[in-house]
C-alpha cells in the first residue's frame, strides 16, 4: 500500500489521480491533499478519501475547513505545511499539480526526499532546470512525468536512448488553430479557455491557446531528457490521439497513443514500470477521424519560438520567461490586456530581465519574483 500525496488536489490533474487511486484501493491510500482556497471542494474530497492532511495555501480557508472536515482529518496551512506533507516520511508518492511557480517549493521538498515524484507542474522544471533533477538524483527520488506529451516519451524510451535523434512533441493547436491572425486580436478569455480536446483549468487552457504550454514542454522535456534545443521538435497534431514520437538513427519511429484522457499517464506513474486500469476508454483508431499532422506557425503562435529563444539563452530565461507568461496571462484573464497582448508581454520582459545564473533555490525565486515585477511594470506602463 503507497501513500500518496496530492499537491493540488481540487483541479484536473488531481481530481483525476483520485479518479485512478479509487479504483485500486488494494494498491493507494489517499495520505495527504492540498488545494489553494476552494475549501468546499476540498471538504467534499475530505469526507470521500478520509486523507490524514488536508493542506490550504490560505489561511482563511484552512479556517472554514477546519470546522467542516470529519474526525481524523487534520487541516494544516501555508507553504511550510506543504513542503512538509511532500517530504513527510509516510508519504511514498506525491502528484506535484500545483499550478504555476507557486508548486516550486514543495516540488524540490519531494525530490529533495527521496519521493517518487509525479511531476505535473511543468513549471519547475522550467524554473529550477538541473537543480531540480540533481536534488532528485541526490536523494534517489524517482521522477515520473505526467504531461501526456512527456510520459508518452517516458514510455517510449524504457528500452534505452542509444541511438536517439530527436522527438516530437505533439501539441493539438489549442482553440485558435483555424483562427485567422486577424481576428486572434479579438479573442475573449471564454473563447481561449474553450479547449477543443482536453478539459483543463483556465491558466493552462490558455497556454495552450497561445502555444506556449507547448513551449514550457520542450523546456521541461530539455531537462527531463537531457536533449538539446535542436533535438526537440512541435508537430501540430488536432486529434491528440498520438502522444509524441521519438526518433532513431536507424530510421525507426516509436509513438504512444492513447484516448486524450490524462488518467492514462497519471495511471502509468502510479504503477511504474508495472500498468493498470485506469477507467481511460480503448482507442479504435477504426472509429477515429484520420490523424492530421501539420508544423506549427511560428509567426501566429510567437510564444512558442519565445520558449526556444529562452532555451537557447540558457540560465535564468527560461525561468524569465515562465514568470512573465504567468503575469501577462493572469492579465488576460483579467481582461487587462489582449490576447496577442501576452506574447508581446513577454518579449519585452525578456529583452529588459537580467540574465544569471541560477545555481540556488534562493536565486531562482529572486529571478521569479524579479522578472514579474518587470512584467507588470510593461503592462501598467502600456509599453504594449
């Protein structure tokens, strides 16, 4: 029986690792879950899977779910008590799903343990690079990807990487695949969020909007991977049936394809390197539309050529770049700025930031913390 802990517990990814635990109660016990402030969902999971922590990054809502929660289920807050619950020494696995940078900290406490890391939070790794991969080799944490795109190459290379070229990220194209440039100037938050194949919360459905979820995943298949820039390649592929490929140098092509139902990799770093039911529907690729494959357009999604210029820079941009996405997209949101907005957004973060070395958690959140207060200073300044 494994404990898991699950950061982030109340959105997609950890709904849906709920989802895969319940169905081998013989195999997971539900030890620990965080949320941000939905403290009535999170109430709702607390009397469903009974865990032991139940953890609120606010604190008025660890209050209000103080007085709700049954017996034995003890509710503690703030970020100290989420790095507490990822290294805690009953916990076995933790699904790290906290969106953003905000899932950092807790992120490198679970590497930093020994843990078997289920890594959905993209952003650390575009964050903390190789800092986060040597905490992981130090302490002989196991770190599995989640992003369908990643485990499908995960998967594919459990035979070994010699002889390895390159691999191909496929990413659906988001909303605005068949948008004219023109009209993507008038695109409304509603319309970006309204992804065509995956049921997402808004942030991410966003970046996959603009492409730039895509970016963040070659920065983070770089580092997972060890692969240079030029190695990682985007294929635009609308059905999301086919999960990525990897290539050979003998000319061989192996892919992972699967329904677009995340439960399939949350299943797989569960069970690792052993499979099991995951509720996911079987494909027939005979009740399928054919499967289309097309390049990106980098003059239409820009965020996505941004994400390969701050690889290419190396040190602190891709963390740059990561801290300004996260601003210019919230402003988004907010209906502040444009769509097209966000990318320019970003480019003009990136061409002000300092650029250093990041060979400290210290150093890291200093650049998170620095580049977003550049960010916002672009967009109230209406340098835009």
């Amino acid at each position: 029986m494994k404990n898991i802990a699950i950061l982030g517990a109340t959105g997609s990814i950890g709904i849906n690792t709920l989802d895969v635990i319940s169905r081998h109660p013989d195999k997971y016990n539900v030890f620990a879950l965080s949320a941000n402030n939905s403290w009535e969902k999170m109430e709702k999971l607390c009397i469903k899977h009974m865990p032991e922590f139940a953890v609120m990054a606010n604190e008025d809502a660890a209050e209000s779910l103080r007085k709700v929660v049954p017996n034995g289920v003890t509710v503690l807050q703030g970020e100290g008590a989420l790095n507490a619950i990822a290294s805690h020494q009953n916990t076995d696995f933790v699904m790290a799903a906290i969106v953003g940078s905000a899932g950092l900290p807790s992120t490198f406490a679970a590497a930093s343990s020994g843990k078997r890391l289920m890594l959905a939070n993209k952003e650390s790794l575009v964050l903390g690079g190789n800092l986060l991969i040597n905490a992981a080799k130090i302490s002989g944490a196991e770190l599995i990807p989640v992003d369908s795109e990643h485990s499908a190459i995960f998967q594919c290379l459990q035979g070994g990487k010699e002889g390895l070229n390159k691999i191909q990220l496929t990413a659906s194209g988001g909303p605005f695949l068949q948008t004219p440039s023109a009209e993507l100037s008038k695109a409304t938050p509603k319309e970006a969020c309204n992804h065509p194949k995956w049921k997402m919360g808004r942030k991410i459905s966003v970046d996959s909007a603009t492409l730039m979820n895509k970016g963040l995943e070659v920065i983070e298949a770089h580092f997972l991977f060890q692969l240079s820039p030029s190695q990682i390649e985007v294929v635009i592929h609308p059905q999301s049936i086919i999960h990525s490929f990897v290539y050979f140098d003998d000319g061989s092509v192996l892919s992972q394809l699967g329904m677009p139902d995340m439960r399939s990799a949350i299943s797989y770093a569960l069970s690792y390197p052993s499979r099991q039911t995951s509720g996911v529907e079987a494909l027939d690729l005979t009740k399928q539309a054919p499967l289309e494959f097309l390049p990106p357009d980098m003059d239409k999604f820009k965020c996505l050529g941004l994400a390969y210029d701050a690889l290419e820079k190396g040190k602190s941009a891709p963390g740059t770049l990561n801290a300004a996405n996260e601003v210019a997209v919230e402003a988004f949101l907010n209906k502040n700025i444009g769509f097209l907005d966000i990318s320019t957004a970003i480019e003009k973060t990136l061409a002000i930031a300092p650029i250093s070395t990041l060979d400290t958690i210290a150093r890291v959140v200093e650049n998170d913390r620095l580049s977003r207060q550049i960010t916002q200073s672009v967009i109230e300044q209406s340098l835009l």
